[in-house]
C-alpha cells in the first residue's frame, strides 16, 4: 500500500474528487512539473502540496474540501514572492485559461527563486 506522502498515492486521491477540483489539480500538477520541476508532490493538512528541499512552497485547497466558491493555491513563507512590505500568497481559482496558466508558472519560477 502506497503512503499518502507518495506523489502516486496524492495523484491517486485526487482523481476520486469531483469537478472542477479535479481537473483544477491535475492541470496545476503539470504546471508545476513544467515550470518548477524540483519541486516535488506531497500531501500536506491532507491537501496536494508541493515541497523543495522537504519544505512545503505552495499548497492546493480544493473548494469541495471547505464548502467554498473557489479553490485556492497558496504558498507558505518558503516561496520566494517578496514584494516590498506587502504581497498576495493565495489565489483564487475557479477555471485556468493560457492566462491563468502563465500567470501561475511566472509566480512558481519566481517562488522557487
């Protein structure tokens, strides 16, 4: 049996959720693998998270999860997102379009340092 810390096993348990935080995830997932491949998938507060140097950078909250409008990817104070004295570390997300998708590799690349 796979442990919920296996990238296979968080891939696994994504694919029981329903739309769109299905598709949502999945789609992030291969961002990620794109634009920050060093990170590496894991399971964090029992959401898909993703780690660098065994530290979590940026997390997936599934709306369904918390009865909420809208999932959201966010990122701890690992991710390198520093703007002056004040700067956003959670986004909303309810579809990806080619925007969104750019927008979220710049912000991934940049977090990563």
């Amino acid at each position: 049996m796979a442990r919920p810390q296996d990238p296979e096993a968080v891939l696994a348990a994504i694919e029981g959720w329903p739309e769109p935080d299905r598709s949502l995830a999945l789609r992030l997932h291969s961002l990620v693998q794109e634009a920050a491949p060093a990170l590496t998938l894991r399971l964090w507060y029992g959401m898909p998270a993703y780690a660098l140097k065994g530290k979590v950078l940026c997390f997936f909250q599934p709306a369904h999860r918390f009865k909420t409008r809208y999932a959201t990817l966010g990122f701890t104070d690992q991710a390198r997102l520093d703007q002056g004295r004040m700067w956003p570390v959670a986004f909303a997300l309810k579809d990806l379009g080619p925007e969104e998708e750019a927008q979220i590799q710049a912000l991934l690349r940049r977090a990563v340092g």
